[in-house]
C-alpha cells in the first residue's frame, strides 16, 4: 500500500471524514441525543428539501459557478398549488403531484429561455423568478396558511416504508436485511468496477475502503432498525441520488455539462450545444425544487406563503461545502448531499444545544466563505507551482 495511494483516498474521502468529525463532535456535546434513532429520522425528514435542491444547485454551479436564486419561491408557490387543489379542490393527489411537477418544467423553462437564449445572466433571471414565484404564492394563498392535507400526501414525507407495504415482521429483521441486500450490490458493483479498470488499486486498500462503507451502511441503518423502519423519503432521496450519479458521471450530457463549466467556448468549438445543456440545467433545477415543494408540504401539512425562504442559500452552501468549485466544472452529486448532510447536522445540533438562530446563521455564512476560499486558495497554490 503505497503513500500516494493512500494521500488519494484521503483526498477523496475528506468530506466524508469531516461529516464523520462534525456528527461525533455534536454526539457529545448534545450528549447523545444527534444520533438517537428518532432524531435521525427527523434530521432526514427536516432535511430532505434541502438535499433536493442542492443535487439541481450541484448541477447549476457545474456548468460555470451559476446559482438559481429562485427555488425557495418555487418550492412556496408549488406548494400553494398543491394546497389550492388538494384541500380546497379535493382533486386526486396522483393528478395534482404530476401537474406541479409539470408546472415546474414550465417554470424551469422559461427561467433557461432567457439564461441560455437570451444570455440575460443567471443571477438576475433567477431574483426576478423569486420575487415573482413568491409574489404567486402570496396571490394564491391570499397570504394565509392551508391545512390540514390528507394522511397519504403527509406519508410522502412523514411515512415509512414498511409501514406503508403493510410488512408486519419485525422492524429490526426487515430493515437488516434491507441493509445486507444494499451491501452485497455495493460490493459487486465495486468488484465489477475494479475489473474493467486497467491500473487496479491496491488490493488491501480496496478491501479496507469497502468493509469501511459496509460498517457504515450497517451503522446507519441501526437508528430506523431500532425506531419505525426506514423513512419513505430516504428512499425517494436515494433513488434520486443515484439517478443524477449516473446521469452526470456516465452519460454523454452529463459530461457536457462538465465541459461547459471548464471552458464553455472550447465546448462550443467542440460541437456541443452550450445553450441547450444550460437551458436544460435550469429545467431540471425547477422541477427539483417542484418535488421539494411536494416534500415539504408534505412534512409541514400544509401550504404556507412563507414556505422556502432561505432555502436556496442553504442549497449553494451545501454544494460548496461539499466541494463544488466556485467557477464550474468541479463537484459531484454525492459531494452536494454529503454537503447538505453537514448542514443538516449543524442546524440540527445547534438547535438542539438552544443556539439562537442569529448565532446559527453566522456560523453558516463562515461554513460558506470557508468552503469557497479553500477552494479558490487550492487553485491559486496549483497555479503557483506550476509557473515555478
């Protein structure tokens, strides 16, 4: 096992390390109660529009630093729709979950006309969507709170999987076994992935990376093993996770994507169409924050003008956070949910601990200009040595 292999993997992992370092920290000072079975669930469940957003965020700041100020009114005004035609109109929850989702294509479309086409900057087409998408939710709401929604739409969020599947064994069998079955794909996806590469890894390395990450799956199944099972969220999250994975690591878009954040004129020699892999970014980025809209919702029961506000800034500091690059073309999905986790755990802890939410906002804003300076510090260094 050589020192580079091992400088490499410690490169790779570090964020996950320092998620690692956080949790423990709050662990002990909240004296047990972050990584109790029920707050892990609820951190999930808290969590989970801002997971959301950050993985369509992770995409924006792919394509050249770009950032969509507008989802949090997104979320707000798809949320009064939903409030509108579920509990006002009673119409079938399946028919108003496929037209906000459709809504939000909309939205996303033409936010990405005027971003791609038009080339009017990212930054103001977007802070007009959030005045105007927050100015229709006020409109639609009539500036008041809808509630309550029906128990399934509050299942989206609020439910678990085995209780939804009417699975009766026990909780604890049901959910590690779960956990073994996850394990044994993981391990043959990475054996499969270690065979086609040419330059292999280390044998004891690549041993010692995949018991770790079968320990942690075990880990972090025991909280729902030991409470109700596993959230319906996660899986919907988890889903999602490894669809836009694979979409930016293995598809021909996806690599695009990653071109016109390095260099987007070299991308347009290339022959790639710039301005529809932007247009489709910004697209995908509001109808993202259409299912957030969705989620929360679902986990607050009910439709509220004020729903959102915020959210978008949380989405860009877990994006960066996470190791995105401040001018496009570096980060990773997994980085931005690894990310939005780390923030996930701070506002969790410090509220946990009764830290106001003055305090809990600076330590948020030093999250982010930390994250984006070591980034910006790294480049220069490698700039440096290779002039010298």
């Amino acid at each position: 096992m050589n020192y580079l292999s091992i400088k490499k993997s410690i490169k790779q992992y570090a964020m996950t390390i320092t998620l690692i370092a956080i949790t423990l920290l709050f662990e002990f000072l909240t004296k047990g109660v972050l990584l109790s079975p029920q707050n892990i669930t609820n951190l999930i469940m808290q969590n989970s529009c801002i997971l959301l957003l950050s993985i369509g965020m992770m995409l924006c700041i792919l394509t050249g630093g770009n950032i969509d100020l507008s989802v949090g009114s997104v979320l707000a005004f798809v949320g009064a729709i939903n409030g509108k035609l579920i509990i006002t109109k009673e119409m079938p929850i399946h028919f108003v979950i496929s037209l906000v989702i459709f809504l939000g294509f909309l939205i996303g479309a033409w936010q990405g006309f005027w971003i791609a086409y038009v080339r009017i900057p990212s930054f103001i087409v977007t802070l007009s969507g959030m005045l105007i998408f927050r100015g229709l939710a006020v409109l639609t709401l009539k500036g008041m709170t809808l509630t309550p929604f029906p128990n399934i739409f509050q299942e989206i969020s609020g439910g678990f999987v085995f209780n939804f599947l009417k699975i009766k064994y026990k909780t604890q069998f049901v959910t590690y076994t779960f956990a073994l079955i996850l394990t044994i794909i993981y391990i043959c996806l990475q054996v499969l992935k270690r065979n086609k590469k040419e330059r292999r890894d280390n044998i004891y390395l690549f041993l010692i990376k995949n018991v770790f990450v079968c320990i942690v799956i075990f880990l972090c199944v025991t909280p729902f093993a030991n409470f109700k099972g596993i959230p319906i969220i996660l899986i919907i999250l988890g889903i999602i996770t490894l669809f836009y994975s694979f979409v930016t690591q293995k598809t021909i878009y996806g690599r695009y994507v990653y071109a016109v954040g390095g260099n987007e004129k070299a991308a347009k020699c290339s022959g790639i169409d710039t301005n529809k892999v932007l247009f489709y970014v910004y697209v995908n980025m509001s109808v993202l924050a259409a299912i957030a809209g969705i989620v929360f919702s679902s986990r607050t029961n009910s439709a509220s003008p004020q729903a959102g506000i915020n959210f978008e800034l949380d989405a860009v500091t877990s994006c960066y956070i996470g190791g995105a690059s401040a001018s496009g073309g570096i980060g990773t999905i997994m980085g931005a949910i690894i990310g939005g986790t780390v923030m996930g755990v701070l506002n969790n802890g410090m509220s946990i601990m009764g830290i106001a939410s003055d305090v809990q906002m600076t330590i948020k804003g030093i999250a982010l200009i930390t994250a984006v300076a070591f980034d910006v510090i790294s480049k220069n260094s490698k700039v440096i040595r290779n002039v010298v």
